[in-house]
C-alpha cells in the first residue's frame, strides 16, 4: 500500500513539475503590437509571424493580440494588461517589469526633405526650416537621443502619435526630417506620397545598432519561463525560421541591413 501511495504521490509532483516548467502563462498569451514598417498592418507582419511560430513551438494558446500605440503597449505590460510584446528597444527602465530578448538589431538613418540643403549636424541644427518628427515613446541610439535633446531645446521637434502619422507629417512637409529604420522607410519611400521627396543620410556612421526585442511580463513569466522563449528565438536564428520571417515581409536589401542574434 505504501509503495502504492508512493507511485501516486510521485506521480502527482511529477504532473506539478511539468506544469511548473510550462513557458506559458495560464491565462494564455496578450500581445500588444504597435504599427511600425512591416512588423504589423491588419493583422499581419513579421512580428505577427513570429509570436505565432513561438506559441507554436512552445505550445502556448494565444488568448488577445491587438494593435495600440507604442506607449500604451509599454503602460499596458508594465501594469499586466498584457503580456508580451515585440520590437521593444532594452531600456533599464522597461528591464524593471519585463524580461527583453533582442531578436534583430537595425540602425537609423536620416529621412531628410530635399527642400533642406543642410548635410552636416550642425548644419541641421542651425537650419530655421528643419522640423524634426519625433514619435512618442521611441528611443533611438543614445547620440540619436543626444542629438534630439538639442533640436528640442531649439524648438525643432515634432511628436508623432506613430510611425503611420510620422510619414504623413514627412509626405505633408509638416515635418522636414525623421529617424527611421531601413525595414520601415522601404515601402513609403516608393509609395506617391514620399517618391522623390526625402534623401536618405547617414551622419551617424559610428552609431551603435539599436535591437528590437521580444517583451514578457515580470508578472507573467519567471525567469525560467522566460529563458525558454529566449532559447526557443536562439534556436529560429540558427534552423534560419527567423530569416525567412523576415524575408516574407521585407526586401532581401533590407533583410541584408538586418543583424539577427543567436
């Protein structure tokens, strides 16, 4: 009978370990996304594709995933309305309440108007005409964030709620320059709205790549858990799962300017 009672109780912890180890939060999977190139339009995009094939692999159920605006998604993990998000740039701020995987790193590059002759930073600061776009809550690298601490103070910044309202300002000429990464300008460079207006600059050669990440909630996975969605990303780099999402999405020149990290 003891040996019985043994099996059994061995039996059960062993079911609670499993359990315990799962990488998935019991009330399912919230994503939030937010619009930005080609990670999310009506539904689709690359990170769209990929919290997908990692709820696959992992085995976990999605039970929300909507579009808000960058800050909301940000608010919205801090304080567990959600769960996970994507393409979220590692800040110390955001490492207190999420656990942050990089799962690409890009770079910005200047979308200036050709109406501004300007091709120098200190040109661009001193230049009355130049009005900097700015999305709210967007980190760039830290001589990107330096650079538009001095535009602010000269009164050149303009906030766009998002990436969509940043190039209608751009096409308007509300704004005549932006930050913006190659995998997200592709497309609006060649649409009407924006062909022939902007040249593309790079003025900071030696600026470091800024990474995009994968956002879980402190209050939703431990560390543990979390560590398994990390090696499972680790593991879409090396079988090229990961390259192929982005390949689906975006143009191999933009893919190319893309570095993935194991």
């Amino acid at each position: 009978m003891k040996a019985h009672w043994a099996v059994l109780l061995g039996g059960a912890l062993a079911s609670t370990t499993a359990l315990g180890d799962s990488p998935c939060p019991a009330d399912g999977l919230r994503v939030g996304y937010y619009l930005i190139g080609s990670a999310y339009e009506n539904g689709h995009g690359y990170d769209v594709d990929l919290v997908h094939e990692l709820a696959r692999r992992l085995g976990c159920k999605i039970a929300q995933e909507d579009v808000y605006p960058r800050i909301r998604v940000l608010k919205m993990l801090e304080h567990g309305q959600l769960n996970l998000g994507t393409s979220t740039v590692p800040t110390s701020d955001r490492r207190k309440y999420a656990w942050i995987y990089p799962y690409f790193y890009s770079k910005n590059m200047i979308l200036l108007s050709k109406q501004i002759g300007s091709r120098t930073l200190d040109q661009l600061l001193a230049e009355p005409a130049v009005k900097w776009g700015v999305i709210r809550g967007y980190r760039h690298s830290q001589e990107q964030d330096a650079f538009i601490e001095q535009l602010a103070k000269r009164g050149k910044v303009v906030m766009a709620n998002d990436e969509r309202d940043l190039y209608a300002m751009l096409s308007q000429r509300i704004v005549t320059a932006a930050f913006a990464h190659p995998f997200s300008y592709d497309s609006w460079l060649n649409s009407p709205a924006l062909a022939g207006q902007v040249t593309v600059l790079d003025l900071f050669p030696s600026s470091e790549r800024i990474a995009g990440g994968l956002m879980l909630a402190h209050n939703a996975f431990s560390q543990q858990q979390a560590e398994q969605w990390q090696a499972q990303l680790q593991q879409m780099v090396k079988d090229g799962s990961l390259r192929k999402i982005f390949g689906k999405y975006l143009s191999a020149d933009s893919v190319a300017q893309l570095q993935l990290q194991p």
